[in-house]
C-alpha cells in the first residue's frame, strides 16, 4: 500500500488552483467537477461537496496539519509571497530553527496551514 495524494477542503476551487498555481508551480491533472487532482499529489476538494459527504461543517484555521514545502530560495520565495494578491495570513514569519533551518507558515486563502522551509 502507498499514500496516493493528500486532500484539502478550499470554498473557491479556481482561487485555490490559481494560489498553488501561482506560488507553487502546482498544475491541475484532472478536474472532475469539484475535485481536483494536482501535480505533487495535491487534491482540491470544493467545500459543498465534502459537507455533503461529511455532514458535517468544516473548521477552517484548524491547525490539526500542515503542508509541507522545501524551497532552497526560500528569500526569493518570501518575495513572491508578500507581493501575492490577495494577501496571505502568517502564522509566523521566517524563522531559523535550532537545527539551522529557515521556516515560514501561513494559511492558505481556505485556512489550511502552510509551512515552507529550506532542505534539510
């Protein structure tokens, strides 16, 4: 068995495809009317349907996970970042960790928590 593709709730499926499009380089491979699949293994799921599925409200900013990015410019990342319309929500801005490594988490325009850090 394998992990296939990791799935988010976004309200706006074109803004959410547009943000991983615009600072991710993500592209779709299928759109199958409110679930996309993109590049890397990322699934959009609009919100309508995985209410509907669920039944039950999603929380958005929940902060149960993250998606993990590495980027070795990761200054020339924070540039496309801050210059991103509409604005993005920080948890924390760049950041060096005890072990040397450079991290910046941010919310995603559905509330879906975002960490970018350099390679390990």
């Amino acid at each position: 068995m394998k992990l296939k593709n990791v799935l988010i709730v976004v309200k706006n499926i074109e803004r959410s495809r547009q943000f991983y499009r615009d600072l991710f380089g993500l592209e779709m491979i299928l759109d199958n009317d409110g679930n996309m699949i993109l590049t890397e293994g990322l699934v959009l799921q609009e919100e309508k349907y995985w209410k509907a599925f669920l039944g039950k409200e999603i929380i958005p900013e929940n902060n149960s996970c993250e998606l993990y990015f590495e980027e070795s410019d990761i200054e020339g990342f924070i540039e496309k970042l801050e210059t991103y319309d509409p604005e993005v929500k920080y948890v924390n801005r760049l950041m060096t960790h005890s072990w040397g490594q450079k991290v910046i988490r941010f919310y995603d325009p559905d509330g879906n928590l975002i960490e970018v850090g350099t390679p390990m």
